[in-house]
C-alpha cells in the first residue's frame, strides 16, 4: 500500500483511505488485485499490510511478536498502538519499533496507515471498538469471546455491521487454524457418523488465571497515565480499584469466567463442524468453590439444539484432568484427540465400527497461522476459518448459560426475535 508505486490509487493518506472504503463498497477487488500484484515485486515498508493495536496487555503481546515476524517477511508491520495505561502504550511502541501511540481507538482507527485492527483489550470493549473498526473500513482480528457475556445484542451488531460494510472479522479463537475442520465438517454433513445426537467438551486446568494477572502498579491511580472511564466503557460506574483494572478477569462486570475465557476455545470448532445455528435452550450450572472471584472456577453448560445435538460443556480450574471432545452420531463417533480428528463410523446394517478415518492436526492452536490466514483473507475477500457468523452463534449459548447461572433459571432462544428469553 505504497506511496511509491505510482500506479497505486493510494498515494496520500486521505486518498488512500478513501480509496479503502471504496474498495470495501465493491467488495475490494481492487485492494484484492493490487496485494495479489505486490506479492510478486519486491515490497518496500510502505507497501505491507499495517496493522494496529488496540490493547497492549499480556495477549496483545503475543500478537505483536507475530507481527514483526510478518515485518521480517515483509507481509505486514505494525504501524500504531492504543491502551488507556501509558506505561503499556510506551512499552508497546518500543516493542513494535517505534508505532505510533494512541490514548484512543479512535484516534488510532483514524490513521491511514492501518489497514487492519487487533483488539485484545478486556471483553467487554471488544464488540464496541469491532463496530467502530469495521465503520472505519478495518479489517479486524478480534480476541476472544466476540462480547462480554451481557453483550448478546451487541454480538449480532458487528456481524450486521461487518456484513453491510464488506469487512472481514477473524475471532480469536487459534484452535480454529486448521484446514481440516472443513473437509470434516463436509464429511459430517454427507452423513459419516449419521444424524449426530451428543456432543462433549470441556476445557481443564489448575489456577486461577485472574489472580495471576500481573499488578505492575500497585498504587497506580487514574489521571493522565491510567484512563478509569475508558477502561470502564459501558461498565457500571464504579470507583477505581487495582484489583479491577489489572485483575478485571475476576469480575463479573468485565468478564464470563470459565464459559467465555476457556469453552469458547473448544465448543468453536465443535460448533463449525456441525454448521450449528443458535440453540433452543441452554441450562448454565458451576459456582465459586475454590478461589476469591466473583466469576465461577467451576463451570457446565448444557446446550440443546433444534432436532439436535444436546452439548454438554464441562470445566473445572481445579484439576488439569480432562476429558476429550467427542460428537457422537447415529452412526459413529468423531473424537478429536490431541494428535488429530479420529472418525470412528459405525456400518447401520452390521452396527459395527467400520475402519477409521484419520487427520493430523495442521496448524490447530497456532495463532500465526490464524493470523496468516486472515492476511491472505484481506486480499481474497473470503471469509476466514474463524468468521463472524461463527463466533456470533458461539457466543450464544455461552452467554445464556452465564445468564441462567447467575439467575438460577433455563435460558430459551426465541427464534423468532433471535434474541435470549429467561423461563
Ligand atoms: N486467544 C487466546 O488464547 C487468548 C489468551 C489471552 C487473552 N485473550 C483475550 O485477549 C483479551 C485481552 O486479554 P489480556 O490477557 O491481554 O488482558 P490484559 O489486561 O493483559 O490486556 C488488556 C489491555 O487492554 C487495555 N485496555 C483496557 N481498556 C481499554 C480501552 N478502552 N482501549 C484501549 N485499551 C484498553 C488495558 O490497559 C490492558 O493493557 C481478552 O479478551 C482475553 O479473553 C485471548
């Protein structure tokens, strides 16, 4: 995207942006040909794909060693940062050589040079700053959950938002970074384990990962260097604490817990092979038996599906002993082991386990792959392994089991309003 190729439509940075935004209107074939041509030049540092910060805390890390990789290999760089605490901002800016800082996101989804945002700030700003991203005409990597818990509404309004502005949005779920769910998921619609009927997962370890979370400040205080109203966002009002804005995990007014922070890593790609919709009824079960939270450390959800499967979720922080996940159908099972997808069908005329089918994992869990995926999605214009619709209809039965947890009740989907019933 460069100012040095003169054929560019691109060459100032309100042209260029403009020139994005008309893209995304005609569905960015031109963007798309014009990064499908720089793949064969030699690219200069203005040519790559910038990418920009939103929250530099412990995940965005991660993201941001990917992308200086992608710098080395002259795919994308990292041109801007944003937090509401300075001293992440700076350490951020230095670690990204030198990108330029902003307090706001919306400073920062101002800056011509970002072509596509990574949001990892705390759940409850991620469906927000989507929306404001996708309006801005970003193409988006959004951590994980897609909302906060009590953000349902807001869930489906980035998928519409995307949808009408032709954005691309990869969830942050990195075991989706495989190609086999899809030939499975093929393979699960052609019928080769029948009708499947159960699913079960669940997501296990010791420790309590919001106490864990590092307080690099402890008398840090709002003011200029430490933003409290942006931290808060549309949270409650309540007065400053360390605990809350270094430890938010702890909370239920900025996080899920269990089902939001871990079951969403699994039940995604259980969701993606079956081509699920949103579920009927959902019961939310767990409590707060070990550690000092607000958010349980045990939790089970239940999801029934129209017609099938009923999905049972399980999690405890108590003990790393897992159990694998499975989809049994009327016909087979589909274990997905630590190795790879087992397929496991079952013949209807002998009721016998007929030999199974077997694929290595590729790239399950690795967030650069995820990362390169939805790279190469900027240009095609297709939708990533992990898209919108997906991480909209998994949020669904995660929040309505958070819901009828902390109000002891079943939660429905009404189809008709698409929108969350307690009964
Ligand atoms: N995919 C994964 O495996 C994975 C792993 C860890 C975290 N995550 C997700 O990433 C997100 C961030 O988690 P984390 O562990 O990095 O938390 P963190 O607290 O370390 O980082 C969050 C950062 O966001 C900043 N922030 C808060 N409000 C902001 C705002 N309005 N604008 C800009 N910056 C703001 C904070 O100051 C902080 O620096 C969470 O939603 C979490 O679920 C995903």
């Amino acid at each position: 995207m460069s100012s040095s190729h003169s054929s560019s439509p691109s060459g100032s940075g309100s042209s260029r942006r403009r020139f994005l935004r008309t893209a995304a209107a005609a569905g960015a074939v031109g963007l798309a040909s014009r990064l499908t041509a720089m793949g064969q030049e030699s690219r200069g540092a203005n040519d790559m794909i910038g990418v920009g910060f939103i929250g530099c805390g412990g995940r965005a890390g991660a993201h941001m060693s990917i992308i200086n990789q992608f710098h080395k290999e002259g795919i994308a760089r990292p041109v801007a940062v944003c937090d509401v605490y300075r001293p992440r901002l700076e350490a951020a800016s230095r670690k990204c050589g030198g990108a330029k800082m902003y307090n706001a996101h919306e400073e920062l989804l101002e800056d011509p040079n970002v072509d596509v945002v990574c949001i990892a700030t705390p759940d409850r700003h991620h469906a927000p700053q989507c929306i404001d991203a996708i309006n801005a005409g970003k193409d988006v990597y959004c951590e994980k959950p897609l909302t906060h818990w009590a953000q349902f509404e807001l869930a489906k309004r980035v998928e519409q938002a995307a949808k009408d502005k032709g954005r691309i949005v990869q969830v942050g779920t990195q075991y989706m970074a495989d190609e086999n769910y899809a030939k499975v998921g093929n393979m699960i619609k052609e019928g080769i384990i029948g009708k499947p009927v159960h699913c079960q997962l669940g997501y296990f370890r010791r420790g309590d990962w919001g106490e864990r979370m590092h307080v690099p400040d402890p008398n840090a205080k709002p003011g200029p260097d430490l933003n409290w109203k942006r931290f808060l966002g549309d949270a409650p009002e309540v007065p400053f604490s360390v605990s809350r804005f270094f430890q938010w995990r702890l909370y239920w007014d900025y996080a899920g817990g269990p089902a939001t922070d871990l079951l969403v890593h699994v039940f995604t790609p259980v969701f993606c092979l079956l081509r699920l919709d949103y579920p009927q009824r959902v019961l939310g079960g767990g409590g707060t038996f070990q550690y000092d939270r607000e958010v349980p450390d045990q939790c089970n959800i239940i999801a029934d599906y129209p017609d099938g499967p009923s999905v049972v979720m399980m999690n405890s922080l108590s003990n790393y002993t897992g159990i694998e996940t499975k989809i049994r159908g009327t016909h087979g099972i589909i274990i997905l082991t630590s190795r790879g997808i087992r397929i496991v069908p079952i013949d209807p005329k002998t009721n016998k386990e007929t030999e199974e089918i077997f694929f290595k994992w590729n790239g399950m869990g690795d967030t650069a792959k995820l990362w390169r995926n939805l790279l190469e999605c900027v240009k095609t214009r297709q939708q990533p392994f992990s898209p919108i619709s997906a991480a909209v209809r998994v949020q669904a039965p995660l929040s309505m089991g958070i819901i009828g947890h902390r109000e002891n009740k079943v939660v429905k989907f009404n189809f008709q309003t698409q929108s969350l019933e307690l009964s």
